[in-house]
C-alpha cells in the first residue's frame, strides 16, 4: 500500500472484537479504519464519508454483507468493496463479485486473513484507478465522437471515408445538400456513384493539393468538386479521407471575370486604336492649320492688319492647345494600355530625374524642390514618371504671384501601404472642389491665368489606382496643397 497516504477504510463488522482486531492492525499499517457495526450504519456512513475501500462481513444481522452491496450499488456509491466471510463458499464469491464486490477474502480463525487485506486493498483502489481511467477515456472518445459529428454536420463541404476497394464507411450530411444522397443511401456503395471514374488509391490525387473534378448528383447532372485526399491507416488497413467542396459558384465567377477580361482586352485595343487615330489622323490637320498659319505669320503678317494679325494669333493659340489636348488625351489612355511591367524603383532617383527636367521652369519662378527619403517600391516607371511630373509641374504652375514655389516631397512607409505626399506653398483651393479637381477637363481657374487642358489630375488618379492606391488633396486658398498617394506595400500583378 502506498505509505505516503493514510488509507481510510470502512470496516463493517458487528463482532467488536474482530473489528477492533483489524482496525488495529490496518492502522499499524497506515490505515485510518471506522467500525460501522450493522449493515445499516455501514449504509449510512458509506453514503456520508469518503472511504478509499469497504471491508464488509458477510453475515451481519438484519442486512447481509451482499444487501449491503447491492444497496451501495443503487445508491452509487463506487468504492471499492471487500467481502469477508468464515465461509469458503465459491456461490457466495460469485454473488459477491455478480454484486460489485471487488474482492472476496476468508476469515481465517486466527486472524491471519487481516495480513492479506493490505495487499488486496492496494490491488482493488489500483484496478479501481484503471477503470477510472478507462471509463474517463471512454467518455472522452465519445464527447470527441459527438464534437467531431456536430463539425461534420455543419460544415458545407463534403467529408467522406472510403476503403482500398472505394467502399464508403462514412460521409458527412452535406452530401445531401450538395448531390442529393441521404448518407444512408451512399454508405457502402462505391464511391464511384459520387464521382465517376475517380481510381481509388492514384497517387497523383493524394495530398494537400486539391484537384478539380466532377462529381454526380442523383439526378444525374453533373457538380464542379475540389477534391482533397488524405491516405490513412487504421488497423493494419488503408483507408482514404476525402473532402470535396461545391465551386460551381467560384468558376462562374472565374468565368465572368474571364469575360470581362476580354471585354477590358477589347476596351484597350479600341483605346489603342483612338490613340492611334489620335496621333496621326487627327494631328495631321493641326499640323497642316500650324504649318500654314506660321507661313502666314511669316510672310503676310504686315499686310494683315490688326485685326487680321488678332485673327491669326487666335487660330495659331486654338491649335496649339488643341494639339496639347490631344497630348494629353493620348497621355491618359494610354496609362494603362502602354503600361511597363512592374518594376523596383527608387523613388528618390525618379524623382530627382523629373526635377531636373523642370529645372527651367524653377529657375524661371525662383523655386526650389525638397525631396526626402522616399524609398523603393514596384511600378510602372513611366506611370511614376508621369504621375510626379503632373504633380511637381502643377505645384510649380500654381504658385502666389511673387511668391517663389517651393515643393516638398516625402514618403512615410507602412507596413502595408505606402503615403507619398507631395506639397507646395502655392495658391492652393477650397477642398469643396477636391472631387472635382480629378475630374477630365475640370479647371478652377481660367486658361488665361493659368494655362493647361484640365486633365492632368485626372492622370495622376488614374495612374495610381492602375497601380492599386488612391490619391486624395487638402488645401485652403493661398495656403498651399498636398497631394497624398497611398500605394500598396506589395502591389497588384501589372495587366
């Protein structure tokens, strides 16, 4: 018996001396034993104590040892029980044990029967322990049991077991809500029933890697499945867990994205057949009314008059900025159609190159540019180009009279996103007009003040989200503006 634990016991006995005897004996040997001295006392006090085992007598009066017993048993006490007797009866040891007793011992007439009670106390609170254990492990398997149908039964995929021939041992409900099988009607069918011509065992369909197939449903019409297979072993025998999910839905989707792909095809190439209407046919009059009109401008401008010379400096200012127009309308269909595959850039470069090819423009205002750090992200290099030439031109063009430009570019990276902005000191505007402002030929200002087509802003928009950002402003009136680009850490596929 375990010494590092004083055992209590109930010892139902109604000879004093006897009980006494062995209570005297056991609690040399670790033991902490109470005397109940009738089958009813012994009743009461197993009911309200905790005892790690009963000693019970057999023969006691008004209840026997085995009423005892039975008594304990209907009332649910699970201690371990010991009978003792004088008498050697293999039928009383039998009842005993049919009763719940876990032990039977014979009381020998010179008390030699209390030297094995240790040991086979020890030996019933030891199987006593193993069945505890058992029955928790079995109530364990069966909450799993239950938790793992409760899953299976609200999840929307398939879950099925076949067996090396392609026997079905289990499937879930959602075959029914998917094919149209009660699982009772597919259980021990083939699976073949449920997936035509799947060959039971291919290696190529077992793993992590899902497989597109066709299924079956009871009406005959067929169902788009991804397939998952995993092979197991139970029992020295292989078996197969497949899970099968509906993606009807997923490839109509991947359909109607296909369409609209082509139809997006079909919208580049008409951008790309205007842009290219637009840079032959249409400019080839403008260059004709310029080439004239500088012929005119040359050779009869003194005769023309005032008038005829206000007439001329119209028509060549008309051209010129219907041939800026057409520049821009070029510029802006072709940010996607003539899109560059994604690259790493560094921003900082980039932008020092644009500076540079403004430098006259800054000099002519007395401006300066303030660039910095901007780091390296993927993008269209001539996007990029464009879309901070637009930007730092624009800051440059809409600067206070007397007031020389200044512009700042600065980038703050996050994790997901990067945020560029770029500011200036300019005139700025009332943000009632942000919206506006990156509309197609939308001006706040008159042409004569400041010149351009009204589309700039409007390529910058659609640089950036071509590139997955978005681009927004604040500003007030004759206090600068700030232009703010948020782009993707890790950027879309270039199309």
């Amino acid at each position: 018996m375990d010494q590092n634990r004083e055992v209590r016991l109930l010892y139902i006995e109604d000879e004093a001396g006897v009980a006494y005897y062995v209570k005297r004996q056991l609690d040399r040997r670790g033991c902490s034993v109470e005397i109940a001295g009738s089958g009813e006392e012994g009743v009461e006090k197993a009911l309200a104590g905790a005892y790690d085992a009963l000693i019970i007598d057999y023969r006691l009066p008004g209840m026997t040892g085995l009423e005892v017993l039975d008594t304990l048993r209907a009332r649910g006490v699970a201690v371990p029980a010991i009978l003792v007797t004088v008498l050697g009866d293999v039928r009383i040891a039998a009842e005993a044990f049919k009763r719940g007793a876990w032990d039977y011992v014979i009381k020998d007439m010179d008390g030699e029967f209390v030297n094995k009670l240790p040991t086979t106390i020890a030996q019933a609170r030891k199987q006593q322990s193993l069945l505890a254990e058992r029955e928790r492990l079995h109530r364990t398997l069966e909450e799993n049991a239950v938790r793992l149908s409760s899953i299976l039964a609200s999840i929307g995929d398939i879950v099925i077991t076949i067996d090396e021939a392609g026997a079905v041992e289990s499937v879930n409900p959602a075959v029914e809500a998917l094919l149209g099988y009660a699982p009772d009607e597919v259980i021990g069918r083939n699976v073949s029933m449920l997936i035509p011509g799947l060959t039971v065992g291919q290696r190529t369909l077992i793993g992590d890697t899902p497989h597109e197939i066709l299924g079956r449903r009871k009406d005959g019409s067929p169902l788009a499945l991804d397939m998952k297979v995993t092979e197991m072993w139970l029992s020295g025998q292989r078996r197969f867990v497949g899970v099968l999910r509906d993606i009807s839905e997923r490839n109509l989707v991947l359909e109607n994205l296909r369409q609209q792909s082509e139809a997006l095809a079909r919208s580049n190439a008409e951008l790309e057949q205007f842009a290219s209407v637009a840079s032959h046919d249409l400019q080839e009059p403008l260059r004709k009314i310029r080439a004239f009109g500088d012929r005119l401008e040359t050779r009869y401008r003194d005769v023309l008059g005032e008038q005829g010379k206000d007439y001329l400096d119209r028509m060549t200012d008309a051209s010129r900025r219907m041939q800026e127009l057409i520049n821009d309308l070029l510029t802006y269909s072709r940010v996607t159609s003539r899109a560059e595959p994604f690259q790493v850039l560094d921003l900082g470069e980039l932008v020092r190159d644009v500076v540079g090819s403004l430098q006259i423009r800054l000099e002519e205002t007395g401006g300066r540019v303030e660039i910095g750090a901007l780091p390296a992200i993927e993008a269209d290099p001539r996007g990029m180009q464009q879309l901070f030439q637009n930007l730092i031109g624009n800051a440059i063009k809409f600067h206070r009279p007397e007031v020389p430009p200044i512009v700042t570019v600065e980038a703050v990276p996050g994790e997901d996103t990067i945020e560029i902005s770029v500011s200036d000191n300019g005139i700025g505007f009332d943000e009632k007009y942000l919206d506006r402002i990156f509309r197609m030929f939308q001006r706040l200002h008159g042409r004569f003040e400041y010149p351009g087509s009204g589309i700039g802003l409007a390529i910058c928009r659609k640089i950036v989200t071509y590139h997955g950002g978005s681009i927004t402003a604040r500003s007030a009136p004759d206090k600068g503006a700030t232009f703010l680009i948020t782009l993707p850490a890790h950027p879309p596929l270039s199309v």
